[in-house]
C-alpha cells in the first residue's frame, strides 16, 4: 500500500509540473500572437505575414490545448482508478 501512495504522490508531481509547462507554453504563444497583431494594426508586416504567422501560432496553441485536455483525462482516469 506504501508503494502506491508513493507512485500516487509522485504522479501528482510529475503531473503538476507538466500542467504548469503547458500553461506557461500556452501564455508565450498567446503572447506571440498578441504582438503579431500589434505588429499587423501598426502596418509593420504585411497581411500575408500575419496571416501565416497567425496561423502558425494558432496550430501551435490548439496542440497545446489539445495536450492539455489528454492530460486532463487520464488525471481523471487516474483517480477512478
């Protein structure tokens, strides 16, 4: 029993960790995004720039979220368990 509190204890570590780079990954690409369009309203690239950049860090934050929401589940599955 000692031996699964502990393998629980260090699961929920491991797991807070990996939440915690998800988020701050997530928070850099919104970022990234934001100033892009900052960069686009003040005419300092061009349309076609910003489209294809934009789209880049869409991709990028929908793998985020889409990792995130797995995680989710088998934190979930872990604790039915």
């Amino acid at each position: 029993m000692q031996i699964l509190e502990r393998l629980h204890k260090q699961e929920i570590e491991e797991r807070y960790d990996i939440a915690d780079m998800q988020h701050s990954t997530l928070e850099e690409f919104e970022k990234e995004r934001n100033k892009l369009l900052d960069m686009s309203l003040r005419g300092m690239i061009q349309d076609e720039v910003f489209e294809a950049k934009d789209k880049e860090l869409r991709d990028k934050i929908s793998k985020v979220k889409a990792v995130n929401k797995d995680a989710q589940e088998r934190d979930k599955n872990w604790y039915e368990i």
